[in-house]
C-alpha cells in the first residue's frame, strides 16, 4: 500500500544559524489508525463524530495525519476514566 505523506518543515537551530530540517507526517487509514491507537472501530469513529480526532473523508474512508493522532494521545481526552476522576 502506497502512502501518502505531508511534508514540514521546521527550523532547528545549531549554535548561531538555523538550518531547514524536513519531516514527513504520514497519512493513515481508519484501519492503520485504530491498530495506531490500539482501539476499536466503533470508538475511533465515535471521536471523530465528536471532535475528538480530526479526519477527513476521501470516497468512502477516513484519512487522519499521524500528528494528528499523536496530539489526541498527548491531550488525554480519551480517558474517560480520568476526567471522571478529575471532577470529583
């Protein structure tokens, strides 16, 4: 399967100059992001029906960046557990 990636650019610094480092962010399907995420199909798409993930829709699948599911992850909104927890 061939796929297709998004390129960034960044600028890290090295002592006084700065020099052009390029990263790619890889696009997944809604079958590479739920193995991803190590979650079920009906929770993967239950958070990008509420906002949580943001995807877009090509023909009939999903597509989602790979940063995009590394910022869901770091946000932690998934855990319902702990935002429970957190309100009490």
């Amino acid at each position: 399967m061939k796929h297709v990636t998004k390129n960034h650019i960044k600028l890290k610094q090295s002592e006084t100059n700065y020099t052009m480092v390029k990263t790619q962010d890889e696009v997944l399907t809604t079958d590479e992001a739920i193995q991803y995420l190590k979650i079920s199909r009906p929770t993967y798409f239950k958070c990008i029906r509420l906002g949580r993930i943001n995807a877009i829709k090509v023909g009939s699948g999903w597509r989602v960046l790979q940063s995009e599911l590394n910022r869901f992850l770091k946000s932690g909104r998934g855990n319902r557990k702990e935002r429970l927890t957190a309100t009490r």
